[in-house]
C-alpha cells in the first residue's frame, strides 16, 4: 500500500481559503484602497450559474473584474455570488472555488494560479493537481473589456515576472 501526503490538494484547499476569506472581507466593507480581483474561471462546471448568453459567449472560461462596481456579493463555502455589469447589464453569477483558473490582485502583484493534470506540463505528471503561487504585475483592464470575446489562452503567470 503506497500512501503519501497530497500535498497538491492541501495547496489547493488553502489557496481556495484564503480567496474565500479576502472576498469575505471584500463583502463585508469594500475593496479597500487600490484592490481589485481578475477571476478566471471554468464555465463549463457544473456548479457555475451565469447568464445563457454570457454562457454562449465564453464556452469554456471566462474572467471577471471586481473593481468599480459590483453588487450583492455572497460568499460561502463552496463559492461566491455575485452581480457585475455586463454594457449596463447587470448580471448575477455564482462561481464555486473549484471552478476558479486564477485569482489575480495586480495593485498588490500577486496570483494564484489552479492547474489540472490536463493543464500541467510533462515533467509534473507524477502529481493529480499541482497548484502555483505566484507574483504578478498585470496591467489595468476596464471592466467592459472582460466581455469582449476573444480565443481563450493559457498564460503562466510567470512570463509577467521583471
């Protein structure tokens, strides 16, 4: 019997913790000073609930910004809801934890990065899920920029490293 400690799922279960406690906060006063989230997630989970037409237009993944405005932020366990504006659309959603691709804040230059075997490169093959944090400048988007269509791609966080 080969037993070993999963450490890529502890990573993981973590790493999903502290998103869900730093959106808490965000609930319950604000985004404080210059913060503001770019969340990539997994659209084609089940436990995700968005808009058909949002659903047609991102097939696979999609991310969001929180930054200017947003509403009804809940937050539990498994995920969180939330309403964003989509052209003075105002949409809700749900995304659980376990959907999310990447969590990114670039006023502070940080990231976490999610990756499946599918997604891992050859050399981590020996690992069910392996999981990256990661610091990473990004440059600011506008929200509306979120919801224009465009080929979804993988970009390792790293290549944004000075």
């Amino acid at each position: 019997m080969n037993r070993s400690i999963d450490y890529g799922n502890l990573m993981h279960r973590a790493m999903r913790g502290l998103i869900q406690e730093v959106l808490e906060g965000v609930a319950k006063t604000g985004l404080p000073g210059k913060h503001h989230f770019f969340i990539t997630f997994d659209t084609l989970h089940p436990d995700v609930e968005l808009a058909d037409w949002l659903a047609d237009r991102y097939p696979t993944e999609m991310t969001i910004v929180i930054q200017h405005w947003f509403d009804n932020l809940e937050v539990t366990d498994e995920g969180f809801a939330i309403t964003l504006n989509f052209g003075n659309n105002p949409e809700p959603m749900y995304i659980p934890y376990d959907a999310i691709k990447t969590f990114v804040d670039p006023s502070v230059e940080f990231g976490l990065r999610f990756e499946t075997q599918d997604e891992a490169s050859d050399e981590e093959e020996d690992e069910d899920e392996t999981a990256e944090v990661d610091e990473a400048p990004m440059e600011e988007m506008a929200e509306d920029e979120a919801e224009k269509p465009r080929e979804a791609e993988v970009v390792r966080l790293d290549s944004f490293r000075k």
